[in-house]
C-alpha cells in the first residue's frame, strides 16, 4: 500500500477511510475499496504483473500516450459503430483507464453520462484525477478505482456501456478479465475494446525486418537507433504471437497478446456472448504503413528519427502495393464490438 500513497499523494491531502456505501455505488457486496484522495483503492493492491511503465514511470507513459483529440475521434467511432444512444443517461465503465485518453473523450460525446474510470496503475489514476480537477469536467459524476481487472469487484449488470482503450492485451488472462467485464454490463449494453490484431503484426515483422536490411551497417547515430527500434519493435510482435499460448516470457511482457477473430468468436461464445464484430479503426488506408510507423516512433520515444530515404521508399512500396481492401483486414489495432 506505500506505493499507492505516494502515488496519489499529490493529488490532496489523503485520508485513509472506508468507502461509504450509496444508492449509486457500483461495489458489489464483500469487495473492499479504502478511499485515498479522490481515488477508491483495492486495499490489497499488488503490482505482480504490471511493470514500471504504468507505475514508476507513469509520468513519462502519460506524456507519450496522452492523446484528448485522437482518442475522441476513436471513441466516436466505437459509439457510432456500436449505435449508442447519446441521448439517453447511461453509466459508463471506463477499463484500463490510465491518465484518462477515453475518459475525457467519453465525457465530451456523452453529456449525460456517469463514468467509472478504473485502472490497475495508481500513479496513472493520480494523474487523471489531477487533469479532472483541471478541466471542464470537474464537476461532472465521475469516480476513480484501482483495482486488478482479474477481481471481480463490481455487482451485476451496474453498468450499461463498458469502454476499454487499449486494456485486454495487458491481461495475463484475458478471459478471466472479460469474463468479469461481461458479468457487469446491462443485458442491452454493449463493451467496447480497442485492441491490437495479429493480422497486421505478421506483416509489420516483415516490413520491420526489410527496414533492418535496408539500413544495413549504419553509419550514423540516427540509422543505429533506427535499426535498433526496428529490431526491437520485431521483436516485440513476435513475442506476442499466437493468441491464446503462453509463452515463458509472456508475464514480463508489457503488451502480452496480439487477437484475431477467431479467437474473440471462441471467447466470447464460452463467456455467453451473443455478438462479437471488429472494425478498423479508420476508413482512410492510402498511408497505413507510413502511419503506423510513425505512431510507434512517437510511441516508444523516438519520435525524432528521421527515416533515411531507401526506407521511406520501402514503406511507400508497402502503400501503393497492397490494396486499401486488403489493409482494411490486415489490422495491426481495431475496435471489437462485444454484445450479451
């Protein structure tokens, strides 16, 4: 529990005590939160299985990843593929919440709602409760847990939409995550999960490893980062591969699991789903390739390399040569669409 205190110290001044019980509180009976600030923390919080990029350097995690327009944008899109009612009131499970990506754009597109934002990294919640009070949503109904997704804490259908950006594939088991996530959510709503696919994954390995060829013995400081974010970034998606084995390594890793349809039809039939669809994040391919290059520069840090230009031909090649139908199905990220 120390490094959920210091972790949320900044917020305000935090005091210990119970979770007082009202009408609306979403807790199902036996589950116990202790309330640190603004924050309801499971008090047997653990960090197994999380690593120091949502913890101990979560401010950094936060300053790549924190991103209020785009993630309106792919927020939108879940709402209208998945035909939400922004009209009605509706209360929202935010999973995987982090320093707040869907959090905020779920209050901007659904003026009516009450969200629960929930996430396993207390420092990341800290940071999301300090950007609330900061923003023009500071007094709308919004509460903050800590807890591991694993638990099963929340009562029965307390929720009508269940949105997660970017969470399932954290899970050291996902279906046993889900299957709690399910258990939560109105026999009318609707979860919806962005998540990475391993179509995309087999072919971006490949990309990467020509970029590796093509750089060849580098000659500069930008070309051997380069190739080194090449080979690490292969590296990563092979790790990931072949949803659902576990790999030795498979608990060390970050992102775990890369999903493909077939998968999510078996789980969702076993959890008693009765709808499982997935979309591509954008209807616009003409520059996938470069794109999603760029977005992992940024992503990892290394967002300042310049791509030397026998690279750039190489990825322009992947563009032009592969049609925007046959990108539309290799998703390297899409939206799942999940319905009871």
């Amino acid at each position: 529990m120390l490094d959920v205190l210091r972790a949320v110290a900044f917020v305000g001044v935090c005091v210990m005590m119970a979770a007082s019980l009202t009408r609306k509180d979403p807790v199902r009976l036996g589950a116990e939160f202790r309330r640190v600030g603004r924050i309801f923390v499971d008090p047997h919080w653990s960090r197994e299985g999380v690593t120091d990029q949502f913890l101990e350097e979560a401010a950094t995690y936060h300053q790549r990843q924190f991103q209020t327009p785009y993630w309106t944008y792919l927020v939108d899109r879940g709402l209208r593929l998945s035909d939400i009612d922004r009209s009605e009131p509706v209360r929202v499970l935010d999973i995987g919440s982090g320093s707040g990506n869907a959090v905020f754009a779920e209050l901007s597109l659904l003026s009516d709602a009450s969200v629960v934002a929930s996430d396993i990294s207390p420092q990341l919640l800290a940071i999301l409760a300090r950007q609330l009070e900061e923003s023009p949503y500071k007094d709308r109904d919004v509460e903050l847990y800590c807890f591991d997704l694993h638990k099963n804490v929340f009562k029965s259908r307390a929720f009508d939409l269940i949105i997660g950006g970017s969470v399932l594939h954290h899970m050291v088991d996902p279906k046993a995550a889900l299957q709690n996530v399910v258990s939560w959510l109105q026999p009318e709503g609707a979860i919806i999960l962005y998540e990475p696919f391993e179509y995309g994954a087999h072919i971006f390995a490949a990309l990467f490893q020509l970029a590796i060829d093509e750089i060849g013995a580098a000659a500069s400081d930008n070309d051997l980062r380069l190739a080194r974010f090449f080979r690490d970034m292969k590296k990563d998606f092979e790790a990931r591969l072949g949803v659902p084995e576990v790999k030795p390594w498979t608990s060390s890793l970050d992102d775990k699991w890369f999903f493909h349809l077939s998968h999510l039809r078996e789980l969702s039939s076993s959890l008693g789903l009765s709808s499982v669809q997935t979309f591509a994040l954008t209807d616009e391919f003409s520059s996938y390739f470069r794109g999603y290059v760029g977005s992992l520069l940024g992503a990892t840090g290394n967002a300042g390399l310049v791509l030397p230009e026998k690279v750039e031909r190489l990825i322009k090649s992947f563009d032009e040569g592969i049609s925007s139908e046959l990108k539309s199905k290799m998703l390297l990220e899409g939206i799942v669409i999940l319905r009871p």
